[in-house]
C-alpha cells in the first residue's frame, strides 16, 4: 500500500518535472520546426542564475518566503534574454534552412553555452538548498513527501493550462497556432511570423529556465547537469507527439510513471524504461500518442 | 541535381588513397587520430548513405559498439585474434542487427527515424552498462591482433595497424561508391524527395530505405571493428547517444558531395577538437561549437561545397 | 610553449609540435576531468592540487623530504588535459605531441583501462590518481613496468565499510544500497554485499537502487528506500549525484530512520557541511583529509592549498598530491639524470611519504599503493565539519594478497587478512 | 470486341459514414481515351485512388487484365501496368528534368529485381532523353525542377508516368494549374506520346472543350455515383449531366 502511494507520488512529481523541461521544446518544436538541443543549456543556466541570485539574496539574511518570488523574476528575466539573445543572434538568420541542419546549429549553441557557463561559474558546484527545505515534509500514507516537490506539481499544472490559455485565448496565442497550422498563409494573411518565432522561442526559454530554477534547490548546480535534460526532454516530447502540448504532458506521465515503477518494483531496468516507453509508444504510434494526421493530398 | 557526382568518385576516392599514404609522414599522435578518425568516418559514412534517404539516424552508434565488442570479445573471451576473422565478423553481426532493425525501422521517417533508433541504441547502451562480465561502462581491453598468425610486434604494430585500416577505408568507400550508383544507392535520393511518386513507379521506397539500412549498418560494424582494434579498447560509451550525434553532425557537416567527405570530416573534425583541447583545455567545446556554427553560415552545403566552388571558379 | 596554429592543409607535412623536454625542465601531462559533471567534484580539487604541487616543487618550497627544488633540479612543465575526451588520442597526444615524459591523472576507470596498456606501450612514466577499479593490475596489465596506481581501490573502500559496520554493532539486518548504474556503483555494491556476506552479517537486501549516473532526481528512489525500511543504506555517489541525493533525501528523514554510509561522503564538507546529517557514516577513500595522520606535509599541504583556493582540499585534492610526489621521489630516487624507464623502475616498490602517511607501491607487483583506510562518524563541531569513532584498518586489513584478486579474495572471505 | 483492360464491379468507398464513390462498375478497353468528368466531391479521385490502390475499397472489386487487384498497393498496381499523374504534381524538386526521368526509369526497375546492377547505364541515360523528346521537354533536361513552372511540372508528372510503357495510365486533372489559353496546348504535347505507347488514358478533366476535343469516351460523376458513361457527344448533351454535372462546374 505504502509502495502504491510512493509509485503514485514519485511519479506524479517526476512527471510535472519532466512536462517543464519538455514543454517549451515541444512549443518551439510545433512552431518553429526546430528541434532544440540548447534547450538542455538553457535549462543549466536557469539553475546557475537562480543559485548565484538566491545565493546573494540568503547572504543578506532577507526572509525565505520571498526568495520564490525572486525565483520567478529571475527565471523571467534570464529566459527572456538568454532566448532572445539567441532567437535574435543565431537563429533569425537561419531560418528556412533545413531541419536536420537546425538542430546541428542548436547542437553547436549548445557546446558554446555549456563552456560560456563554465566560464562565467567555474565547474565549482553551486547549492542553494533553502527553498527546497522551507515547506518541509509532510507525511502521505506514512510517507513522507517534500512540500517542494508538490508544489513543483501545482506550478506544472498552473504552467501547462497558462501556455494552453495563451495559445487558445491571447491574440499572440492564437497568431502562434495559425503559424502552426500553416505558415506561408499566416504570413499571406498579415501575421508577422518572426514576431510569432521570437515570441515562442523566448516563452519556450522560460519554460526550460523554469525547469533549471526549480530544479537548482534539490541538486548540486555542477557543469553538465543539462546533458541528460535534454535527452529526457525529446524522449518525452516524441511520446507524446512533438509539436503536442498535451501529447508533452501525457509524455511526461507516461515517461514519468514508466521511472517510478522501475524504481520501486524493478530498479535494474531504471537506466533504459524510459527509452523503453518510448521505442514501445512509436513500434505502436509511429508518430507518437498525441501526433498531428498529417496525411499528404494527392 | 544530384548530390553526388558519381562520374567523380573514383577520383575522389584515388585522392583519398593518396593523402591516406601521405598519412605516412604524419607525426605518430596525428596518424594515429586520423587511424581513429578513418574508423569513426566510416560510421559517419553509414549516417551520410542513410541521409540521402531522408533518415538520420541517432542511434547510429549501435552498429558501432557491435562492431566493437564482436572484435572485443571474440579477442579478449574468445581467443580469435586472426584480424581478418574479427573484422569480418564485426561486419556480420552488425549487418545482421541492421537486417532485425531494419525490418523495423524502415517504416519510419523523419524525427520519428531518428528517436527510435535512437531508443533502440540507448536500450543496447542500457544493456552492456547491466554487463558486469563486460565490464559494465569501463568497457574491457583487446590483445593485439594477428595476421594469419602473424603478430605484428610492437615497432612495427602501429603501422600494419594503420595500413589496415587505410587500406580497409578505402575499399568500403569504393564498395559504397559502387552501391551508390546502384539502383538501390540511386533511389535513395527519391525516396527522401518524394515516395508516393516512388510507390507510383513500381518501387519500394521500404525497401530501398531498407537496404541503405543495411548498408551503413554494414560500415559501421566495420569502423567499430577498426575503432576496436586501433585503441584496444571498447566500451557502451560507442552506443551512447552522444557518440551517435557526433556521427550525425559530421554528416552534416561534411556535406553529402562525395563517400570520402564524411571520412575527411571527421578527421577535420578530430583535428579541431584536439587543438581546441591543447588551446582551452577549458574551453574546446566553445571553440568547436564555434566552428561548427561557423560551417553551417559560409558552408551552407558542408565542407565539400568548398571542392565545388574551386572547380566553377 | 609548444602553440601552433591549425593546421587546416589535410596533409602538410606536419612537424610535430611538442618541444621535446629539453635537459632543464621536464614535461608532465595531466589529464583530469576540465569539462562534465566530474569537473568540479574530481577535476577541480586534481588540478588545484597538481597547480600548487607543481609550483611549489619548482620553488623547492614543500616540506622535508621534498625541499629540493624541481624534480632532479627539473623545472616541471605542465600541460593539463580534459579527460572528458578520447582517452586514447588524448594519451597519445599528450606524450606524442606534447612530448610529455611523465603522465599523472585519470579519475575514470574506464579510462585508465584504456590508457593502461598504451602507457606500456608507449614506454612512458603514468601514475594513476584514482579510478576505482582493482581490474587495472588484475587483468588489463598483469606485468606492468611503467604503469602505477598511487591511489586505492574501489574494493578497499567497500571491505572497510563492511568491516567498521560490523565492528561498530551497526545493526545490519536490512540492508539496502543506493549506487551510481555504472562501474564504479555496481563494483561498489557487489564488493560491499560479497564483504558483508564474507563477515556472515545474515543480512537481508532489502533495496538495490541503480540510478543512472548525473540524473540528479532521486525523488523515487528516497521513496523506495524509505518503503524499504532498511536499517542500513550504502551508497557510493559521489560529486553532484551524491550532493544531490542528500539534498532530497535529507529533509525527508531517510537519513534518521536509517543509518547511511557514504564512502565518499568526505567530499561534502566544503560544499554542504550543514545539510549532511550528523551521524552519518563517512570516509575519505584513505588516509586524506579529516583522516590524514598528523605530519608536516599533512599540515603544509592543507595550510597551503587553503590559502592559495580557499577551501579546504578534498580526497581527489590529497589523492593528486601523493601521486605527484611519489613521481618526484621515483626520479630522486633514480638520480640525477633519470628518464622515464629509471624513474619507473625506481617508483617500483617504492616507499614515500605523502600529506596522507607513508605510501608503499606493495601491491600489484610493486605497482600498486597498500594504504590503510578510515572511516568514522560525522559531527560539526562549533561549525566545522569532523568526525569522531574513527576506526583505521591497515592496508593489510583491507587489501587483497598479491596473488589474488579482489573479487576472489572478498569470495574466499578475506583469507590472510592482517587485522588489529 | 476484344476484353475490357480494366473492369470495376460496384466499388464502394466509405469514410466514417460519409459516401464518397458508391456501385462504380466501369469497363475501360485497350486504347480508348477516357475522360472522367463531375464536380468536386464527385468521387472523380476517390476512383482513381481505388483503381491504384491508394485507397482500399469498402464493397466490390477491380480487375486488371482479368487479374483481380483489389485492395492492392500503389507499388503493386504500378508494377502491374497502372500509372498515373497526380492533381498536384508529384515529382522530385531538387533533381533536374533529366534525373527525374532516369529516376522514375530505375524506380520502375525496381519491380522488375534490378536494384542491383550499376544505374547510371548508357541505354537508360538515352532512354530517359527520349522519353523527354517525346514530350517536348528536352530544353529543360538540366534545369532543376522545382524552379520551372507549373505546366512543365505537370508535363513531367505525366511523363513520369509514360516510363517504362505502362498498359494504363490514369491522369488526375492533367491541366489544373496551368493558365486557360494554354490548356489545350499542354494537352497536346502530351496525349500524342501517351498514345503512342499504345496505353489506355483515362484522365480528370473539368474543362469540357478539352474533353469534347481529347476523349472518345466520358465518364460523369456525381455524389458518388456514375451518372452517364459513354461516347463524349453523347454524353455532354445528356439532360441530367448538363444539370448535375456541367451545370454544377459552372455554377
């Protein structure tokens, strides 16, 4: 029973982590066609701002409770200069070329940013623990369970049906699916599709610089933590569907509940059950679960 | 036009013959990372052939480690050290793998190619750092080894090494060249362009996608083979997924013009890496990432684009 | 220096770059970790010691016996590598080009295995900082010349874990472990559950945790230890997967409802002293650090490495220094004048003295360091991070004889074992 | 009177519970022109796709040449003697008119085993300069295609379809897309080389000058369903299809 509640729990909160961290892939992804491997830096400098600012903001014993406000200023403001930099830098001027060359480009962002990080941190590792540890625990059927992790959980839903707001509701939101629905038209009807690309592709940053920050209290923020992030990140978009907001969150369950069982009943198949779900999902749905038809006229 | 010139590529292939012997006058660290680098090309090679169909393939990488460790443990836990024999029986297993995967991969396109075989690949990865009597994820070491129960001792070893694996490169270039200008190679191009009008011709865009399958899985057994023998050492780090990108960028960068192109990018691409390294040793990627990206704006067709501009000019 | 600029022409007739070491100074590659998630935990710490090391030989300014300046009146010159790379190029880079005549690093196992027999093969002096595996002499060079290992075995920490468990009246009954899925974990857990067997504990494994390396998310496998409820957990996490498990492992009072071992957990102290409950049961993988006996090179290395980075050096830090100057000592031992092949005769059998006590190259057929190693309890005092029930077993405690390998040793049940 | 190539017993084709071609029994015979008229939404592609084999039938059956091939793939029915064009022009944008030909001359090949054997053979290079002679495409050999307009496209859609001398061949509105006053001219650069392989035609048309003046035959559809089929005079003055069909067209 106690195992059941742990299963549910561990893979509810491994499922929000992942649905943050694969979530703007999958938004830039729909409507930029680019599969964005600097997703995984980004990721890592939102972890390393939100410990060097914490780090500052807890040195002049200012209260803990507004340290998750700072959180979210900062990863604001760092996702949206960090993915406008680079929307503006190096991508606007490729757009239109090939797909497979555009991931080589974000493949190339991404070693230049890895050794930007560790130029500007060092490779020392950064901790700041003290949001992880402000809630503290409570106890779920005998277990006990970190506040922080739940609240991670409520901040990927709030997050997920704010993006699917915006999308359905806002001017931009709906200019964004129009551009996704078929570009040239868009472009033929008036809407200025480099406004859509740079606007997705600074709220995709935020999305991965969400990830970084809330993730920076749990871990050692050490070079290479976006490595992995990125591989999790395409496995889980490529469940679902890529391009698929939905099709990230179910991802992000499947991928999430596929780790959670490993661990408690089967630890030994850990390192692969998400690759697992994943080779199955596509033997079955070869376009993922929540894919577009995309079937050609002829 | 057609990516590849095939009229050329006996040439291209002569020239690459050419600077292989000049390899000769290499310092001894260089020609041993162009020994590598020819191993690592000819999997970069697979990933080019199969880019021509429209799939890249992420998970190249599998076909690597088979090469591999069949060298490996046929070597270390067999015993069977005739190079001939290890070298034929890395492009065996690894062919047979791509004949299984194929079967299955085939059916895909696109990103979807790319993310299965990139599970698949991962899965392998999995599996051997599970391994404990393969040494989990330090991999194990290879005895030198034999020609016709001829051991090369270590004087001489470093050049029968490389003329091995000079020698070998350039016959699977030519061996792809002539399956690239087969109907099978020649379709390739089509089915990237456009398979209905394949279907609607009487072909199958499957099988065609099929048999290049097979084909760079075929090489890339061989470069995993060599890889094997050259280090002396393998382990699941040649399935990794970052290995099988790197595989992919130097396709990419390499551009499509000719056989050799991948396995002379790759070298390129060592090259960089390992001077950036001496440079920066704190900061090689930024200095790779950077020349990566500085490719893809000048060189928007890959570095062979460079061979092309010189002869219109 | 030996900097040239790229050489883009495919087959130039390239001269090698290296200045061979001319008579005055001499070359020394150091390949660590500069890039990953093994740069700050291992590369860093490696480096900063081989920087200070370096420089102070050459000013002559480390403690008695080490006071002559440079190696043999050598300047030592270093050229520093990322280990994060092909293990094999790069070595052959380093000693090819770069015309290195000694070789001191590697934290990978699996790069010192690559490496091992091309040292041998390219007839030059590399010494082995870390890397955990006992398979280097065991299997990969069984007749080593130039090849060493200043440093211990993953398996000696794994035994004495074992052995202070059962000596300290740990209750053992439920035993679970979490470890990093590759090598180094999966070595670890089987050496410590064959130790525990060996010592006949009549423990149960209740959990066997295998997370993969640098995830950093071990949200479910705390749940699954606590569900367990062992009352013992091993790990041998180290660098920033072993920060983060007790991040979230911590607060969630896993660390109070069982007892948990960590053979790295020394690594912590400079980094999260506060989080680490007290209690816990650490060591240094040796003599280093908080467990180093109480010498003048102990004091001097300390002092000195505080002042320069301003942080007290962790085990890699301590494990770097023993390996320097146990090639310092090799060649003073050789005498003047002696090149690679001397000196690697010489540091055959070799007994010196370190920051961390007196190092014997007893093992492994001369080649590889016997050291003893202690673990002990963590408590901050006024602050500062320490331990206290310090237990040290001998390296003829902890080690496997020479003529067995430690697998079958720990199997055997520790035949010839010389405890106190 | 010989045997019909190309016999369609009551085909059905049902998405979900929407009708789109229902009881379609037509008989093509070898040599005839047929053209295939009605709105859009007639059931006009959903046929052809059903005779190629893009589309499986929900009821009744096709045979070619006596051979069932109901239900069959598009590889299959192209392998057995049916080729077609296509509304949009399938063709491969970035090769030039020349490798088209020759590709579509090796993908043909494939059918009959010969993946293997070097591709680039002479007696394929002059068959593939041929079959654009015969089509009037020889001017545009090296240029690449997706840089041509739209009626050469199409052009070479169709003569992608000739190669290898197909027994039919079925054109999906062989001249959408190309501007009115130069219609008929495309229609006949083409028809004369398709005939002169000796193939059955049978193509979509929605211009009825080009109908009355290129096919013997027509064929009307509407809802789903044939509404008339038989000699195009005939057919073009029938009440219903002047109603139904051409009304429908101009409206």
């Amino acid at each position: 029973m106690q195992k059941f509640t742990a299963i549910m729990l561990d893979g509810m909160s491994y499922a929000a982590w992942l649905f943050l961290v694969a979530v703007g892939l999958t938004l830039i992804y729909g409507v930029m066609r680019i599969l964005n491997i600097a997703h995984g830096a980004f990721y890592a400098i939102g972890a390393y701002v939100c410990a060097s600012a914490l780090g500052v903001y807890y040195s002049l014993g200012l209260p803990g409770v507004f340290a998750f406000a700072l959180m979210g200023v900062v990863a604001l403001v760092a996702g949206l200069i960090v993915g406008l930099i680079v929307e503006r830098g190096v991508l606007r001027n490729l757009y239109g070329r090939d797909e497979v060359l555009m991931v080589l480009v974000t493949y190339a962002l991404f070693l230049i940013l890895e050794d930007a990080v560790k130029l500007i941190w060092g490779v020392k590792s950064y901790f700041v623990y003290q949001p992880y540890a402000h809630f503290g625990f409570i106890e779920i059927g005998g277990l006990p369970y970190q506040v922080y992790d739940l609240l991670i959980v409520a901040l990927a839903v709030v997050m997920g049906i704010a993006l699917w707001f915006w999308l359905e509701r806002s001017r931009m939101g709906r200019m964004t699916t129009a551009v996704v629905a078929d570009r040239e038209i868009s472009a033929a009807m008036g809407i200025n599709v480099k406004r859509v690309f740079a606007t997705t592709f600074a709220i995709g940053t935020i999305f991965a610089v969400v990830g970084g920050v809330v993730t920076a209290p749990k871990i050692a923020v050490t070079p290479g933590i976006g490595v992995e992030v990125i591989i999790l990140a395409f496995a889980v978009v490529v469940i679902g569907g890529l391009g698929s907001i939905p099709g990230a969150a179910i991802g992000a369950v499947f991928a999430g509940y596929a780790r959670a069982l490993s661990v408690h009943l089967a630890p030994e198949f850990e390192l692969f059950a998400i690759y697992a779900v994943m080779a199955v999902v596509l033997a079955i749905r070869p376009h993922g679960l929540f894919a577009r038809a995309s079937g050609r006229k002829i | 036009m057609m990516k590849t010139d095939f009229r050329r590529e006996p040439l291209h292939i002569a020239i690459l013959a050419g600077l292989l012997i000049l390899g000769f006058f290499l310092p001894d660290w260089m020609r041993f990372l162009l020994q590598t680098a020819l191993a690592g090309g000819l999997v970069a090679l697979g990933v080019a052939l199969q880019m021509r169909a429209g799939l890249v393939n992420f998970g190249q990488g599998l076909y690597y480690v088979l090469g591999g460790y069949a060298v490996g443990m046929l070597a270390a836990k067999a015993g069977i050290t005739d190079v001939f024999l290890l070298l034929i029986a890395a492009i065996a297993i690894a062919t047979v793998a791509g004949v299984v995967l194929g079967l299955l991969l085939s059916r895909y396109r696109e990103i979807f190619y790319a993310m299965l075989s990139l599970a698949v690949s991962m899965i392998l990865y999995g599996l051997l750092v599970k391994a404990a009597w393969l040494g989990s994820t330090d991999g194990f070491n290879i005895p030198a080894v034999t020609y016709l129960g001829w051991t090369p001792d270590r004087t001489v070893r470093p050049d029968v090494y490389y003329i091995t694996t000079a020698v070998l490169t350039v016959l699977a270039c030519l061996a792809t060249a002539r399956y690239l200008t087969s109907g099978a190679g020649m379709l390739c191009e089509a089915v990237a362009e456009n398979e209905i009008r394949l279907e609607y011709l009487g072909a199958s865009s499957r099988k065609v996608a099929f048999i290049a399958i097979v084909v760079a899985a075929a090489l890339s057994g061989l470069g995993g083979g060599l890889f094997a023998m050259s280090t002396g050492h393998v382990d699941p780090l040649m399935t990794n997924w970052t290995t099988s990108g790197g595989f992919v960028f130097v396709a990419l960068l390499a551009g499509r013009g000719s056989t050799i192109a991948p396995v002379i990018g790759f070298f390129l691409l060592e090259l960089v890496r390992t001077y950036a390294l001496d440079f920066a040793p704190n900061a090689w990627q930024m200095i790779l990432g950077s020349v990566m990206l500085a490719v893809i704006l000048l060189l928007p067709n890959g570095l062979w684009s460079l061979t092309e501009w010189r002869r219109k000019a | 220096m030996h900097k040239t600029i790229i050489p883009l022409c495919l087959a130039g007739t390239l001269t090698a770059t290296g200045a061979w070491a001319q008579d005055d100074t001499i070359q020394i590659g150091v390949p660590v970790f500069l890039s990953g998630p093994a740069a700050g935990a291992f590369g860093q710490p490696e480096r900063n010691a081989a920087e200070l090391l370096f420089d102070s030989i050459n000013e002559g300014s480390v403690p008695a016996p080490y006071d002559s300046e440079g190696v043999n009146g050598r300047t030592i010159e270093a050229t520093f590598s990322d280990e994060a790379s092909d293990a094999v190029v790069e070595y052959r880079n380093l000693v090819d080009r770069n015309g290195a005549e000694v070789v001191i690093g590697y934290t990978s196992s699996a790069n010192c295995k690559s490496v091992a027999p091309l040292a041998e093969e390219l007839q030059t002096l590399t010494v082995f900082v870390d890397c955990g595996t006992p398979q280097i002499f065991e299997e990969v060079v069984t007749d080593p010349t130039y090849v060493f290992r200043t440093g211990l075995t993953a398996t000696t920490d794994a035994v004495g874990a074992a052995r202070y468990l059962v000596d300290t009246g740990v209750d053992l009954s439920r035993v679970a472990g979490i470890n990093q899925n590759y090598a180094w974990g999966q070595d670890n857990w089987r050496d410590f559950t064959g130790s525990l067997e060996a010592l006949e504990t009549g423990s149960e494994i209740v959990s066997e945790q295998f997370p993969q390396v640098y995830v950093g998310q071990y949200g479910a496998e705390a749940s699954a230890l606590l569900t367990s409820s062992p009352t013992l957990i091993f790990s041998s996490f180290w660098g920033g997967d072993l920060e983060a498990f007790v991040l979230q492992a911590a607060p969630r009072g896993l660390f109070a409802r069982s007892q948990v071992i960590l053979t790295t957990g020394e690594a912590l102290f400079p980094t999260i002293p506060d989080e680490l409950p007290e209690g816990t049961i650490i060591s240094a993988r040796g003599p280093f650090s908080v467990f180093a006996p109480e010498n003048e090179l102990a004091e001097w290395f300390r002092t000195a490495y505080a002042e320069r980075f301003g942080q007290e050096p962790t085990y890699p830090a301590w494990k770097m220094a023993q390996a320097v100057l146990g090639v310092k000592a090799a060649y003073e031992k050789a005498g003047e004048g002696a090149d690679s092949t001397a000196a690697a005769e010489a540091m055959e059998n070799l007994e010196f003295e370190a920051p961390s006590g007196t190092v014997r190259m007893s093992l492994g057929n001369g080649h590889q360091a016997a050291q003893s190693i202690s673990y002990g309890t963590y408590v901050l005092e006024d602050g500062e991070p320490g331990v206290e029930n310090v237990i040290t077993y001998s390296a003829e405690c902890i080690n496997p004889p020479a003529d067995q390998t430690a697998a079958e040793w720990i199997a055997a049940g520790f035949p010839g074992a010389e405890c106190d | 009177m010989t045997d019909p190539i190309l016999v369609t017993e009551n085909l059905e084709k049902r998405f979900g519970g929407v009708v789109a071609a229902s009881e379609i029994s037509l008989s093509l015979y070898p040599g005839e022109t047929v053209a295939v008229i009605g709105s859009n939404g007639a059931g006009k592609t959903t046929f052809v796709n059903m005779v190629t084999g893009y589309l499986k039938p929900s009821a009744g059956a096709i045979r070619f040449r006596g051979r069932d091939i109901t239900g069959s793939t598009p590889r299959k029915t192209a392998q057995a003697g049916i080729r077609r064009s296509f509304q949009i022009s399938q063709i491969f944008p970035q090769l030039t008119v020349l490798e088209n030909v020759m590709m579509a001359d090796i993908a043909a090949a494939d059918g009959k085993g010969g993946l293997w054997g070097a591709a680039l053979t002479k007696p394929r290079m002059d068959r593939g300069r041929a079959v654009l002679e015969r089509f009037g495409l020889e001017s545009h050999a090296d240029t690449e295609v997706g840089t041509l307009p739209q009626g050469v496209k199409k052009q070479l859609d169709i003569a992608m379809a000739a190669i290898d001398d197909p027994a039919l061949i079925l054109l999906d509105e062989p001249t959408s897309g190309v501007s009115v006053d130069e219609k008929i001219e495309m229609m006949d650069r083409v028809i004369d080389p398709l005939k002169g392989g000796g193939a059955t035609l049978l193509f979509i048309e929605h211009d009825m000058d080009i109908v009355t003046r290129f096919a013997e035959r027509t064929v009307a559809f509407y809802e789903g369903r044939i509404l008339a089929d038989g000699p195009t005079d005939e057919v073009l003055v029938d009440k219903e299809v002047k109603r139904y069909v051409i009304g429908g067209v101009h409206a």
